[in-house]
C-alpha cells in the first residue's frame, strides 16, 4: 500500500444529490444520523433533496460537506488503514481534523455552522468579493493587490491554488480594481466568484473572534497524524498548535501549492480527496504529476482509489 495522504474539499464541491450512491453504504448511513443529531435537522434529507437555495447556505453547507467527507473517510479508512497525513483546503481543515482525531465530529458539525454564519455576518452582503486570476505569477498577484488597496478598501491574494491559479478576495471596489488590473496585464483569465463573503483575508477579523470564543468551550486533542495546515503549510500535531491554525486560517490565505509539495517533499506518495466532488484531484494534479491521485465519494471510486494506493 502506498503511504498515502487523505485530502479534504471545501466550500463548492456541494451539490444536491452527493452521495446519493453511497448512502447505502451502513457507515455512511451512520455518519448521516450523527449528523442529524448533532443539528437538529435531517442531513441526509437537506443533502439528497435541497432544495439548492437551502443546501447553498453558508451554514448548511459547511456541515453538508464535513459530513460527506468524514463519511467518506470512515469508508476509506476501513479500506485502506489511517493515512500518515491529512490535509484539508479552507472547510475541508475541519474534515481534516476529524480524521486525525483533534476534533469529535458532533463539535466540528456545530463549530462550521457557526463559522458560516460568523463569515456570512462579518463583511454586509454585496460589499465584499473573490475572484480567480489565472495565467500571472503569484508575486505579481500580490504586490497588485497591495497597490490597488486603500485603508478600509483593500484586496489580497486568498488561495494559492495551483501554479498560476490565485484567488484573490476583499471589497469589492477593491477587487474590481484588482481585476481591471490584471486583465490589463495580460491574465489569460480573471473570473469573479459567486461567494456570499470574502473569505481568507482581513475583512473575515469579527468571524475569527467569534470562532476563536468557540473553540474556548470545546476540547481538542493531539493529533494522531501530522495535520498540514492552510496558514503555515505545514505540519503540526499539538491541538493548541491546531486551534490557533484554524483562527489564522479565517483571515489569511490558503497555501495549497506548498501544502501539497510539503507532503510530498515528506514522502507522500498518493493523495486521496475524500468527500463530494474531486476539485483536489484536478488542483493537485496540476501541482505535481507524480503524485498518485484518486477521490473517494461512492463505492467505485473508493474501488479505484484502493487501486491507485496498492
């Protein structure tokens, strides 16, 4: 078996209908109930049916997409034994912390509720803005940014997806700003986002506070695996390494280029994207080609990632 890393999606993988093939599946079926009980609403329900307006909000969706991914996991995990890392981009470092046992799940299900609406309040609606800039350097990105910013009117790079894919996030004069800019310099594109708030950055400040007074009432272990970290890229074990982590992550970017060369430079040999979707997968891939790639959201391709690792 290949020493293998679980990976973890974030916000947008959801879709109504995920895991329709799966929930068969008595593990998956019992992470559903659990979900349930922890939020007082049928998840499979909301996840199965939606209606989208219902599964497409910040507080919904976050939960929906954790328990997917843990889902998944348990799944995986019966399979193919517990990775030696995890990883998760944005959401998906709850999902990751999970995995390795930092975070019990029913606490991390009422923890991105709470984080949604926490981001969902922090910045009013239409006053903030993301965008994908594709095709310039990542210094290039981020010196932009800075010179395009103004006190209380500022823009910054977010994500860094993959070599030549940043997301960009702030206000949005800023970020219109930003991107007249980057179309002039020739940006092969730049794509603003469909998002309800500006996350990554410093505008998310108030929801980090109010995540950061959560996490005072909830118990966090050491990890049982290193767990790579949005903020640092780096891996740590300590859960009060772990709870500052995710207080950064709010407000600072997703290093997911490093993450992944990290891991490998580590010795990972395949990474598994486990929950809905395979938006990893396609980021990954693009990151680093000899690094063994599968994604686990029902029961053939939980076959053919167990193929890959082998």
């Amino acid at each position: 078996m290949k020493k293998y890393a679980a990976v973890f999606p974030g916000q947008g993988s959801q879709s109504v209908g995920m895991f329709k093939d799966f929930m068969d599946d008595p593990i998956v079926a019992k992470t559903y109930e659990e979900a349930s009980e922890a939020l007082g609403y049928d998840m499979k329900d909301v996840t199965l049916n939606g209606p989208e307006s219902e599964l497409n909000r910040t507080e919904v969706t976050q939960p929906a997409i954790l328990t997917a991914s843990i889902a998944a996991f348990r799944v995986l995990k019966e399979k193919a034994g517990m990775p030696c890392a995890v990883a998760g981009h944005s959401l998906g470092e709850y999902s990751a912390l999970v995995a390795a046992g930092v975070l019990d799940f029913a606490d991390a299900l009422r923890l991105v509720r709470l984080r949604g609406q926490a981001m969902q309040e922090a910045v009013p609606q239409g006053k903030g803005a993301m965008a994908a800039v594709l095709g310039l350097e990542d210094d290039v990105i981020v010196e932009t940014c800075a010179k395009v910013s103004k006190d209380g009117d500022a823009v910054w790079a977010a994500n860094f997806n993959t070599p030549g894919q940043v997301v960009i996030s702030g206000s949005k004069d800023a970020c219109d700003r930003a991107c007249a800019e980057f179309t002039a310099m020739g940006a092969r594109r730049v794509v603003p986002l469909a998002v309800s708030a500006p996350s990554h950055c410093p505008l998310m400040k108030s929801a980090a506070d109010r995540l950061a007074e959560a996490l005072k009432s909830i118990t966090l272990k050491d990890a049982i695996v290193p767990v790579y970290v949005n903020s640092q890229a780096k891996p740590f074990t300590k859960a009060s390494d772990l709870v500052e982590a995710l207080i950064a992550q709010l407000t600072g970017p997703v290093r997911w280029v490093e993450t992944v060369k990290a891991l490998k430079e580590d010795g990972v040999e395949a990474l598994v994207e486990v929950g809905p979707n395979k938006v990893l997968c396609g980021l990954n891939r693009r990151i680093d080609k000899t690094l063994g790639s599968a994604n686990v959201c029902n029961a053939e391709t939980l076959e053919k990632a167990l193929q890959v690792l082998a």
